[in-house]
C-alpha cells in the first residue's frame, strides 16, 4: 500500500515532529508498504516558504492518490483536515503502526 503519513509539523518542536513522521516511514517501510511523507517538506518551505494554506493544498492533492493514511498523535489542524478528506472520499484511515500491522498480515 502508498500510506500518507498524517501528523503535526508545526505545533511544537518541527524536528522532532519531521523526525517522527521520517520514523514512521521507516517502519510502513518494513511493513512491505511505501510511505508518503509530507513533512519532507520542511527543507523546501526554509527554501521557499509557503502558507499553510497552500501546503495543504498540495497535501490534499495527494490524498486522494494513496491507499490508506496514518494519521499520528498530537494535536494538528492540519492533519485533522487530511484525516477529514480521507474519510469523505473512501481512503482508509490507521490510528497506529499496529493497526496497519494488524491489517495486512
């Protein structure tokens, strides 16, 4: 499966929440499956910022790509609106690791 990787960015500390979601790959990775991670991103917007906005714009073109989204803890406007437009047009929605795990073994 393509699993886009949900999570916070900018609320908190943004290296420790890119780094999560980078860890997260790895294990979607090992999982047999290839991650999407927006948050990426981070070395494009130092370079050339853009609005949260146009961001999740982007993000929301890719949504609709993939076949199931992982949405990680923490408080995220953003990642509740991705979590949101998954779910309004069918894309499967994981909660943990485990659950994607669970799911294809």
């Amino acid at each position: 499966m393509l699993i886009y990787i949900s999570a916070p960015f900018s609320k908190g500390d943004q290296f420790v929440n890119v780094r999560n979601a980078c860890l997260a790959g790895d294990e979607i990775l090992k999982l047999g499956h290839y991650p999407i991670v927006p948050h990426l991103t981070a070395l494009w917007h130092a370079i050339s910022p853009k609005t949260f906005e146009e961001w999740l714009k982007i993000d929301c073109v890719i949504i609709p790509r993939v076949d199931a989204l992982l949405r990680l803890p923490g408080e995220s406007v953003g990642a509740d609106r991705e979590v949101a437009l998954a779910k309004s047009i069918g894309v499967h929605v994981y909660y943990s690791l485990q659950e994607i795990k669970d799911d294809t073994t």
